[in-house]
C-alpha cells in the first residue's frame, strides 16, 4: 500500500510518478523497496489519470454489508471506534463488573439491536 501512497503524494505534489521518483519517496518514508514494485507500479499508472480515478472512488457506493463507513461520514466515526476499541482494550480486567452494570442498566448491546 505504501508504494501507491508514495505515488499518490507525487501526483499531488504534481511530480512525475517514474521509477527514480517513487523510490526516492519510498526510501525517505523508511520503506525497503522492492525494485520490481517499483516497476510495475510505475507501469500500471502509465495512462491512468490518477485525478479522475480518485474522484471515482471517493464517489462509489459503500456497499450495505461492508464495514466500512460512508465516505460523507468523515473521519468522525473512525476516531470514535478507535475510541471504542481502546476502552474495551483497556477495560479487559473488569468484564464481569462490566457486563453486570449493562444487564443491570439495559444499555447492552441486546438493547441497542433489538
């Protein structure tokens, strides 16, 4: 993933994306690259309008089932299950206590999904 972001940032900073460049971004981010990477990265992009093709993407569906969230949604709902998941990480050791509190209160997640 890293080389297409390193080809990205060339697009942005609208340089060209060949070989030289994109091994240079890569090596300044700390990425071992790997030459035939390089190459074949360098290769696909060669007629793709990288403009066009990340204005295609942002517009695609989300499909239903994915867990993804909707792109007009935002970093938003990123940041708070990131949030989510660090307090359950850091709430390992009172599970019993916990769950006690939830039943006890209805504000499990039985409730929150019928």
């Amino acid at each position: 993933m890293e080389y297409v972001y390193a080809a990205l940032i060339l697009n942005e900073a609208d340089e060209e994306i060949n070989e030289d460049n994109l091994t240079d971004v890569l090596e300044a981010a700390g990425v071992d690259v790997e030459e035939s990477r390089v190459k074949a990265l360098v290769a696909a992009l060669e007629d793709v309008d990288i403009e066009e093709a990340v204005e295609q993407a942002a517009a695609a569906p989300v499909p239903a089932s994915g867990g993804a969230a909707a792109p007009a949604e935002g970093d938003a709902d990123e940041d708070e299950a990131e949030d989510e998941a660090e307090e359950e990480a850091a709430d390992d050791g009172d599970d019993d206590e916990d769950d006690e509190d939830d039943d006890a209160s209805g504000e499990g997640l039985g409730e929150l999904f019928g």
